[in-house]
C-alpha cells in the first residue's frame, strides 16, 4: 500500500527532525473533487469534527425553537468546548430551557480543557461536572432533542425516563443523530466499522471524500432536503455570530471563525481529524492525519488549505499565516524551529488575492 503523502514537516536548525502523513479532501456538494492528497476513500473515524453535522436534527425538528435557542447555544452545539464558565453556564441555560439538569447528560465528566479554567476550579476546591466535558453542549443538544420527542410522543411528564440511554446507537435520539450523518455524507452506516466516542455515542468510519462532499453540502444547501439546508444555514450563522462557544480562548476554530465568519466553518476532531466547509466556493474540507496528530500537524494543514482556496486580503493572510509557519520556542523563549505545510500541500489552491 503506497503510504500517504507528508504533510507538515517540524524543522530544528534547518533540518527536518520531523514529518507528518496524512491525506486530505476538498469537495464540492456533488461530489467533484477539486483537490486530494493521499488515500481519500479509506473510511476513518471522524469524531467530533462532524458535530455540525450530529446537530442538525436539533434544528430542523424544532427543538431549537420549542426552547429558544439561542445563537450561543446553538453554537454550542456544535463545540468541543474549552470547559470556560462561559461554556458551563451556556450548556446548563440549555438544560434548563428544556426542564432537565445536569443529570441528563450521559457525556462523563472531565476537567476542563482550557488551564485558566482549571486553575479556578482547583484553587475554589471543585471538581469536574459534565458540564466541563467539551461535549456538554453537543449533548445538551441532544437532551434538547430527546424532551421534544418526548414531549410530542406524550411521555412530557416522563422526560427524563425517555432520555435514559440517549448515547446507545438503539435510542431515538441517536438514531435521529446516525440518520442525519448518513444522509449528508451519503456513506452508508450500516456497513462500515463504528466504535464508541470519547463522550460515549458511536462514532461511524465515513470516508474523507464522503466527509468533505457533507460539508460542501452544509455550507450551500446542495444535496441536502429544505429542512436540513435550513438547519445548516442556521447553525453556522449561529457559530459566526458565538465562534467563542465553538472552542474557546486561544483555539484555533474560535480565532478563524471569529475573523472570517461564515466564509469558513471549521471543526477539529480527536485523532488528526479536521472538517470545513468554504460556502462562498461550494467546497467542503476533510483532512486525516495518520499519526493522529491534531493540534501540531492537523492545524497547520487546515490553516494551509485556507491560505490556498481563499481570495485573502492582508489581514486574512495574517491570521492563518501564524498557523500555516509556526515559529517553535523553547521554554527560554528562543526560536528553535518552525512547523509548516510540506510541499504536497502547496499549489492545491487559488491562492491569495
């Protein structure tokens, strides 16, 4: 088998002390591929880079105006979050609005990801809830849908007896979830290799040609049914308005999303994992890196990719740039190296205008 192409190189006095492998996608919404690296049919776990995805249901039954959602809720929904107060207080509000606590969520518990919030909670003498799991508002969304269905199935009284066991591929809710994913993606799941996810739903192996083509799909409505389309526009109007509940302080889809808006929808997930959607060029971006590796290498990929494929002006190059050509310190301060995108990442696009 012919080993993926390297994509980012760690260098240390001009030399490359380290390579990156991986492969990448960029799609349009009928499938066309305008640029692939690497092996694009293999199905890999996506995790919670599909997370626009796993919330469209949410919006498109309804549940977001039963209980009046609000932007930074819905952009919640689609977050690995960093835990910040801002994070729990949001996931909690949309608990509340749909007569549940804390105790629906069937996500577990972890400490924050982000260290200022770690550093609080530890110096106030707290301990984790599941509301600090960067998955709180993914499942909050879930819960959200969960007391809809109960509620229009006539068990309103019975809520929390119906959410029970929200996470298993059997229950209501997830197969409302796995129908969404499947019917963007066009793969089928019923026939490829599905695990359990770090906050405990399945998670499906989807090809990078099938993730990238979802979301080509989510970013112009092509392909997808009114309601979903619908729902799409919503929810990335919603996390360009709130980017900060997509992640949080310093992260990198806050900073990006924050800058450009609905130009780009981005989403990373565990493992070297990262999806986009680009709605102004119809393309969607789905991105593997063999090792894993998600920060250090998946980043700088992303950052590459829209480098390339954006018409950038000056302070959108600026932006991305620190990403695409990361200068490494050491812990005196001293620049030591650089992280960047090999050359197979290169020419992909059209450039800076």
């Amino acid at each position: 088998m012919t080993p993926n192409p390297i994509l980012v190189e760690a260098l240390r006095g001009g030399a490359v002390e380290s390579l990156h492998r991986g492969a990448l996608a960029v799609v349009d919404a009928e499938g066309g591929v305008h640029s692939a690296l690497g092996d694009i049919d293999r199905p890999i776990f996506p995790r919670s880079a599909v997370k626009l995805l796993q919330a469209l249901p949410l919006v498109e039954s309804g549940a977001a105006d039963r209980f009046g959602l609000t932007d930074e809720e819905l952009a919640l929904a689609c977050a690995s979050h960093g835990g910040e107060e801002q994070h729990t207080r949001t996931a909690a509000s949309m608990l509340a609005k749909a007569g549940v606590d804390v105790q629906a969520l069937e996500c577990g518990a972890h400490w924050p990801y982000y260290d200022g919030a770690i550093k609080a909670m530890a110096a106030a003498g707290g301990t984790p809830t599941a509301l600090n799991n960067n998955c709180s508002g993914k499942h909050a969304g879930f819960v959200c849908l969960g007391c809809l269905m109960a509620q229009d199935g006539g068990q309103g009284s019975d809520r929390r007896a119906f959410l029970s066991g929200y996470v298993q591929p059997t229950h209501p809710v997830m197969r409302e979830v796995t129908a969404a994913l499947q019917s963007t993606t066009g793969w089928d799941l019923s026939r490829t290799p599905v695990g359990t996810d770090g906050c405990s739903i399945p998670t499906f192996a989807v090809p990078l040609r099938h993730l990238a083509r979802a979301f080509a799909r989510a970013g112009t409505g092509i392909g997808l049914r009114p309601g979903q389309a619908s729902a799409a526009r919503r929810l990335r109007a919603a996390v360009a308005r709130a980017p900060e509940m997509v992640a949080g302080t310093g992260r990198f889809d806050s900073r990006v999303m924050a800058h450009f808006g609905e130009r780009v929808f981005c989403k990373v997930g565990a493992e070297g994992v990262y999806c986009a959607a680009l709605p102004e060029l119809g393309l969607g971006v789905a991105i593997k890196m063999d090792d894993g590796n998600t920060a250090r290498a998946c980043e700088v990929v992303m950052a590459a990719l829209i480098e390339q494929l954006l018409t950038l002006d000056d302070a959108d190059m600026a932006c991305v740039a620190s990403y695409s050509r990361q200068v490494l310190k050491n812990w005196n301060g001293v620049e030591v190296g650089q992280l960047q995108a090999a050359a197979a990442c290169r020419g992909l696009g059209r450039g800076s205008g």
